[in-house]
C-alpha cells in the first residue's frame, strides 16, 4: 500500500493506495485505486491520527508521498511514517514530474496541492483533455490545463471560512460565524447575509471564473471541483462535470508513480 498524506492549511487528507500497478502508462487507473480516505485537523495530534491508521495495517506500507502547503510539517510526518514503511518515503515538490509541462514563473512557488489536482484532472479519464480545477480549501483556487497538458497558472482568492473571518477581523461590527450550507440568498439578519456572501458568493466566483477560463480555453473541457467546502458547493455551480474530494491525494500518488517507475 501507498500512504499518500496532502497536508493543508486547515486538514490533513490521508489516502491509501494500491500499489498493484506501477508503471507510468498506468498512472490514471493506479490513481483511480484509492482504498480509504480519512482527514483530520492539521492542528491535531498528528502521532494519535498516523497511529491509528499503522494500527490497522496488516504488512508494512510500500511506500510514503507527502505534498505539503505548510511549513516544517512534511519533516515531522516523515520521520513519523519510516518505521512503518519499507519503501521510500519522500516529500512531493514543484519540480517534480507531474506529466504535464509546467508553465509558471516559478514551480515551487505554485502549491503543490495545485499541481496535484491539475495532473489527476488531466490525467483523469477521458485523458489529455483541457481541464479547470477549482479547489475549495482556505484557499480558493481556480487553475487550467490546456488539451496539450501545459499547467496554465490560474486565479487565487479566500476560501469560505477564511472570507469570513477576514470580515470579522476588519470590522467593528461583523461577527465571526459558522458557515451554514442551508443558508437563505437573501440574509434577514447580519449573520445570514454574511453565510449568504459567503456560500453563494463563492459559488458565483466559481463559475464566473470557469466560464472564463472555458472561454479562454477555447476546447472541450472538463471541469473539476475539489476541496473541504467542494461538498457544500457542488450543488450551487452550474458546469461542474466532477466533484472529488481525494483529487489531490490522486495527483500525489501520480507523482509517486512517476517518481518511482
């Protein structure tokens, strides 16, 4: 088994893996074979979560891959999984080979989570398609792949949760609230107009935003939705042709594929 861990700002998404296929003509159908799927606070004990996940492991892992947007946290969940593990354990970086051709400044500097969901969507079957992956985490992310895989950069903005306590933080009067996925479009009290701006306010720059880059992109493409809020969302875009919550774990295991092979 590959133990995939995406280690977020707000969760920490861990994935496990068949390794039966290996071979980098085999990476969509291996990324495709995810077996379990847990996530947990990144400010959570971290030993009591991996160890409950070695506990119910039945031979050693084959494999560790560790994609990263946090500082100084890869280390820590590295050291923790050696012992558990009898093939390489490695953190997951920009420079990696991702199957697609990266055109940016700076890949480093993109967010490995980006990268991750990008080469799962392009890789995603139908294969080698032009793909918009938007991702709602504390970030809200919208990037694109042309039909030729070239990693096209794309548009950053504040995830739900973040919008709203940036608009408690800034204000006098705006208090800090929980997001409520049944919130009505028009808020009748302070509270319900901030959940409204937030939920359909995303929404909106969502699709605004993919219809562009579609527009832009000028091929048949597919659009993805992924991250923590993606099930909240989902039923509030108009174009999302799929909704997956693992998409980066499956573009972490892709790289590993490569890596390895």
């Amino acid at each position: 088994m590959l133990l995939v861990i995406d280690i977020g700002n707000t969760h920490v998404d861990l994935g496990l893996f068949s390794v039966e296929q290996t071979t980098p003509a085999q990476t969509a159908e291996f990324a495709q074979d995810l077996v379990r799927h847990t996530k947990y606070p990144t400010d959570a004990a971290v030993p009591n979560n991996l160890q409950q996940l070695f506990a119910s492991l039945t031979s050693p892992l084959d494999g560790v891959a560790i994609g990263s947007v946090v500082t100084g946290l890869a280390d820590n969940y590295a050291n923790l999984c050696r012992p558990y593990c009898r093939g390489p354990v490695v953190e997951v970086t920009g420079h990696w080979d991702w199957g697609l051709h990266i055109d940016y400044d700076d890949p480093d500097k993109v967010g490995v989570d980006r990268l991750a969901a990008a080469a799962a969507a392009y890789h995603h079957p139908p294969q080698r398609q032009a793909a918009i992956i938007a991702d709602a985490g504390t970030a809200l992310t919208i990037d694109a792949v042309d039909a030729k895989g070239t990693f096209l950069g794309g548009a950053i903005a504040p995830g739900l949760k973040l919008g709203l306590q940036a608009l408690s933080a800034g204000t006098s009067l705006l208090p800090q609230i929980e997001l409520d996925a049944a919130a009505p479009l028009l808020g009748k009290t302070t509270a319900a107009g901030l959940r409204s701006g937030a939920l359909y306010g995303s929404a909106a720059l969502i699709e605004g935003l993919c219809a562009r880059i579609a527009a832009e992109l000028g091929d048949p493409t597919t659009v993805f939705l992924t991250g923590g809020d993606s099930p909240v969302l989902q039923p509030l875009i108009v174009g999302v042709d799929i909704c997956d919550t693992a998409l980066v774990l499956r573009g972490l295991a892709l790289a590993y594929n490569r890596y390895t092979s």
